[in-house]
C-alpha cells in the first residue's frame, strides 16, 4: 500500500488548450514551483510520448542497444514549450509512441 501511496501519474496537455497531443509521466515523488513553471519527478520516472507529439532530443552520448535508444550527459528533450532534463534517458518503442525510463527529469514550461 505505501508504494501505491508514494506513486504519481500526472496527465499534462501540451501545447494549445485544445490540444489532442498528450504526456503521461509516472515516478514515486513529484514536485511542483510555485509559479507552476517547473515540475520536478523523482524515482522510476516512465515518460510516455505520443506518436503526434512532435519532440526533438540531445544528449552527450547517444547509444542504441536492442532496439533502446540511451542517452546519457546534459539530456534534453522538448516538446511544445516543455523543456525535459535529466542526466539519463532510455526511450524504448512501442506501439503509440515511445516510454522514456530516467531515474529522475526536471520539466520546465516557457
């Protein structure tokens, strides 16, 4: 019951109001700013993106094992006006999208 009470979905719209284009984020803690700008999500994060979100990614190094794409130092993923960071990322294919894996991402609104 404790894990059940530590976990944290949140479902974001990005871009316009009426925007079909969705975000899933899953991880064990979640912190938001004040001014609602800057959300912070911390262990076992699953980010799940839509095939119709358009988003570009960088990272220091770029590895692809098995099909996974890894991507590790300075970790930037942007979608809409939400920049993602994180030190790790695994984005693994699916069906609807892709499902990034990070230990923990820092996303930011403009």
């Amino acid at each position: 019951m404790k894990l059940v009470n530590k976990m944290v979905l949140s479902t974001l719209l990005v871009g316009a109001i009426f925007s079909a284009q969705a975000l899933e984020i899953s991880a064990q803690t979640h912190t938001t700013s004040l001014d609602l700008k800057v959300q912070t999500y911390i262990g076992n994060v699953h980010m799940k993106l839509d095939n119709n979100l358009k988003t570009t990614s960088q990272g220091d190094v770029v590895t692809v094992v098995d099909g996974e794409t890894t991507m590790t130092g300075n970790v930037e993923i942007s979608f809409g006006k939400t920049i993602a960071t994180t030190e790790k990322a695994t984005f693994v294919n699916t069906e609807f999208g892709y499902v990034v894996k990070m230990d923990a991402v820092t996303l930011t609104y403009k």
